[in-house]
C-alpha cells in the first residue's frame, strides 16, 4: 500500500461554509493488481574501487600493519596513504600460500606454517571435493604424485563490501612489473573456446588468467592451455595466482622464492606499485518494479501536520481551506501491510493536491 507525506483523510467537509467536522483517519491506500508492474531486470557495472573508480594507479600498504608478524603472509592493500587520508580503504588484500608450508627448518619455518593453512582455506573453498591442490592447466610447473598440483600460489582477494554481486568477467585488467619487464594479466572469459574448471560447490564460475589487455574489442595474446598465470573466480572477487609462471621466462622475472621476514608479500605488492595499474569493474543485477500511485479527487486532501489544525476538535485552523482545501505532495511511501515504511520515493518539486485536482505518480523500484 501507499501513502502520500503528510496526506490524510479522504472526505470532504460535509458542511460547505460551516466549521467542518474532525479530520478523520485513513493514511493508507491499498494498490490493486494493475498498479504494479514488474519492470524486469538488467545488469549495472561500476568501477570497482572506492567511489566507483575503474582504474586504481597508486596502492599503499599500512605501516602499522608492516610491524605485524601478519604482513608476513598477507597485505591489506588502500587506494591512499591510510596516515593521511581519511578515506583511504582497504580496496583489497594479496596473500602468499604454499603446500605444506615452508620446510628445511631454517629460522622462517614457524613464520611461514601460516601459508599451509591459508592454501588449504582457499583450496577448501574454491576447489572440488577430492582435489587439494591448484593446478593450472598445460603449466610445465605441475608435477606428479599422488597429488598433482602447485604448491606455492599468491591470491588476490578483492574486498566484498565492494565486490557488490561479482567481479565483471572479462572486464579487469592487473599489471605486473619486475626486473625482466612488465605482463598484463586478464581472464579468458571472452575468448570463444574458454577452458572449463572444476569448481567446489556454490563457486560459480571460473577462468584462467592469461596474458593480454582489456581493450574496446577485448584483445587477448597468449593462451590459457599452455600457459595461465592463475584462475579468477569472479562471483567470489578471488584471483589465484600462479607464482611459479609470474616469475618464470613468461613473467617478470622476480625470484618470490626468498621466504625472509616481509619479502615475499612485499615482493608482489611491489611489482602491482610499480606497474601501477589495476582496472576493475563490479556487477550487480537490479530488479526493477513500477508502482503507479493514484490519489483521487476526494483522497488525500488534508495534512496530519498538527499545525493544520487547531482546538481539542481537530478543525481545520485556516478558515479559507474549509471549503478548499489545498494541500502539496512532497513524498510517497511504500508500506507492508503491517503498515511499516519499506521504502520513500521523493518528488522533485512539491505537486499541489485538491478536490479539483488528481495525481497518478509512478514509482520506480530498484532492489
């Protein structure tokens, strides 16, 4: 049902001339069937990072941060300098996992058992049941065993409260730097022979990531069968990545092999920093439902406002309104039948309302 702000009884005084009779109740209109109408659904993407920019340039890690043994295996990851930015934000966090964790007893193994435990949170959740390893398709880095897959991976996990419904498949872009150059890293979803991957149960669906650029035709070079650098899942905002290509004769060629204090962490946060580009968009699909509220002649003529009226009576307190009365639509509310506002929908200029003068305004919904 609806109500019109500030809108109340729908009778006319019944005594033209005389003192009218109290204002009686009555807020609410009831739709029927053929006031609403379902306006379908579409999907709506933005830029992904803090106040809907598409493309992040810059990326700052917290100094507090850097003094906690935590920084050893993960890195929040702002848009700005969090000391002195305000509204700097997490925008999103890169970790470092490795297969039953560092060994060889050297000073960094008790540092680093932190990194078995963070490969099998994400294998847990992002693989099917049965496979405890990540494996990446054509990778000359797999080996086999019991257990064919790839012990050492770096994820990029994106902040959800940005992340709305998904990650826009094909329409992000993360740059990577290091001493033997630069690669650009994007997922396959828009080539036309994608490459299928098993995927635990609630994932959705899932790409490798290869080489190539996101451009207007969505340019790709390289190929994800022989050589994927990761797996994006983007109804989860996860990128997994392969650490063994990024830094192979195809990648940058940085060695993340040397597990010290905050190097290897640090070591992919510094290849993202230098190349300085990260473009991103989210998704989100909206579900739109037209409400068409009528407010005939003899309906909602008079204010709940207790200025209006005056006395124990509830009379009208100007006098040049008895006959008259002339009141101003502002705001329509949408309401349960347990009579509780779900949702307002303001005019952009207030819209004189009389027993002279009916109003039909349409509601738009999005949710």
């Amino acid at each position: 049902m609806a109500t019109l702000d500030n809108l109340e009884s729908p009778f006319k005084p019944s005594i033209l001339g005389a003192t009218p009779a109290p204002i009686p109740g009555g807020v609410y209109e009831y739709f029927v069937p053929d006031d609403i109408v379902l306006g379908g659904r579409q999907t709506v993407t933005e830029g992904f990072f803090t106040n809907n920019i598409g493309v992040l340039e810059t990326f700052h890690t917290s100094s507090t941060q850097a003094v906690l043994s935590s920084s050893r295996y993960y890195l929040d990851i702002y848009q700005s300098n969090p000391l002195t930015d305000s509204g700097s934000e997490v925008q999103f966090d890169i970790s470092y996992a490795k297969y039953n964790g560092i060994t060889g007893g050297d000073t960094w193994e008790a540092v680093y058992s932190a990194s078995d435990a963070i490969y099998r949170q994400y294998a847990n959740i992002l693989l099917p049941a049965g496979q405890s390893k990540f494996t990446f398709a054509g990778s000359e880095f797999t080996f086999a065993g019991d257990d064919t897959g790839n012990d050492d991976i770096f994820i990029v996990n994106l902040k959800r409260d940005k992340l709305k419904e998904g990650l826009q498949a094909g329409y992000w872009q993360l740059n990577l730097s290091g001493s033997g150059g630069e690669i650009s890293l994007i997922d396959e979803s828009r080539e036309s022979d994608t490459t299928a991957i098993s995927v635990g149960s609630g994932v959705g669906s899932a790409y490798y990531i290869v080489s190539g650029t996101v451009g207007a035709a969505g340019s790709r070079t390289g190929s994800a069968a022989a050589n994927p650098y990761g797996i994006a899942y983007p109804d989860l905002g996860i990128l997994v990545l392969n650490s063994a290509q990024i830094t192979g004769s195809d990648g940058i060629a940085e060695d993340f092999s040397v597990f010290n204090t905050d190097d290897t962490n640090k070591n992919l946060y510094t290849a993202i920093d230098l190349s300085s580009y990260f473009y991103m968009r989210n998704e989100e699909e909206v579900h739109s439902t037209h409400y068409f509220v009528r407010a005939k002649n003899q309906k909602f003529n008079f204010s709940n406002n207790r200025t209006w009226v005056t006395g124990s009576g509830m009379v009208i307190k100007n006098q040049d309104m008895w006959n008259d009365p002339k009141v101003y639509v502002t705001t329509v509310g949408l309401y349960n039948n347990s009579n509780e506002l779900l949702a307002t929908a303001k005019l952009s200029k207030p819209i004189q309302k009389s027993f002279e003068r009916e109003l039909l305004i349409k509601v738009r919904l999005d949710y």
